[in-house]
C-alpha cells in the first residue's frame, strides 16, 4: 500500500459567508451541536499545542469542558507538561477535528488560569474515581511500571472511600482567549471553504481563505 495514494472526496454542502454567524463563538458552539447530534465520539476532543522553551512544539488531546464568550475551558495537572509550557509561553493553538462532518475548527489565543472558584466547582462536579485519579497521578512524570500508578490509585481510593476528596492544589484549569478562529469545510475537488475570525480592537473580522 502506497500512502500517497489514500484520499477521498468531500462531499459535503460547502460553507458560505452568509451561513456564518457574526460572532465565531455562536458559530462554533453550532457546529460543535452538530457534531454533538451526528453521534460523533468524542465531539468535544480538541489538540492543544504548546511550545517549549527551546522553541520545540507539543500536541496533546484534551476534552473542552466549558465555552463562552471570554474563551475554550480545559483542565490538568498544573504540573504536567503542558502547564509548564504556559507558563513560559502562554501562546496555544487549539484544534478540533470532526472528520466525519468534513470539518475542522482551529484556534489561536492566549492561556489564563482559572480562579480556585471555577476549579472547586468543576472538580467536585467530576465523578469521585476521576478525582481520586487526578491525586494519584502525577501528570508528565515518569513512573516505573503501571503498577505503582495503581497501587496509588487504589490506596487513595480506600482512604477516601467515605469521605470527600480534597480538591488539590495542583490540579486546574485554563481558559483559551481566543484570537484568531477558523472554520474549515471540506470541498469537492480539494477547493475547500475557509474562513477566518479575527480579533481585532474587540470586533470581530472575517475573510475568506484560499485552501
């Protein structure tokens, strides 16, 4: 098999600058309905990449968990790796692949910290074996084998089995400003439909891009 040779159609209605909403925000929540009512898995699966201090970029997938007009709300480890490349440079680029719909979405913006408020509220939201899961990893580190990770699972587990779980002060989340958001629509014959959202003096702006 020849890799070069895979490729498809995309035969989906294409997408026009009257189809779009004024405000991207209202555009994607949309689409993200409809990815939601197609039955994708995973509708809400987003790439975040980050950069290093050596200039070196990383890509992870992480699930959206909140949406408004202030930004793209994810939650970690404040200690993994992801959370140390904000740190040093809180520039991200956020990308959602729905495939099956033949449409990707791409963002670029600036990372902030939520406050503990938000934090509190979405981790006592989360089921208690996610909780605990976030106290026995430490995210980005190395470990030995699986076990050890287990062990710990299942030791925190048995500790807080009648009690609440603390809410750690490693663990948080990020909101994405956004920048710059692009929607992208697949087209027959490769001429995809492209169009670009950008802030600019707190308007928005769109423009058609060639694919």
């Amino acid at each position: 098999m020849d890799i070069a040779d895979i490729r498809r159609e995309y035969s989906r209605d294409g997408l026009r600058r009257n189809d779009l909403k004024d405000d991207p925000i209202d555009q994607f929540n949309l689409w993200l309905q409809q990815a939601i009512d197609a039955g994708m898995t995973d509708p809400t699966a987003m790439t975040v990449a980050t950069v290093d201090e050596r200039g070196q970029p990383f890509q992870r997938i992480v699930l959206l968990k909140n949406l408004d007009q202030q930004g793209f709300v994810f939650y970690t480890n404040l200690g993994s790796r992801k959370a140390q490349h904000i740190a040093h440079n809180n520039r991200v680029s956020l990308h959602f692949p729905w495939h099956p719909l033949e449409r990707q979405v791409h963002v670029t913006g600036v990372a902030e910290k939520l406050s503990s408020v938000e934090n509190m509220k979405y981790f006592l939201s989360r089921p208690k074996e996610s909780q605990i899961a976030a106290i026995a990893s430490k995210q980005s580190s190395r470990i030995s084998a699986r076990g050890v990770l287990e062990a710990k699972y299942l030791e925190l587990k048995q500790k807080f089995e009648k009690g609440d779980v603390p809410v750690p002060s490693f663990w948080g989340g990020y909101r994405i400003k956004p920048e710059s958001i692009e929607f992208w629509q697949g087209g027959e014959h490769r001429l995809h439909d492209r169009f670009l959202y950008s802030s600019i003096e707190n308007q928005w702006g769109i423009e058609r891009l060639a694919p």
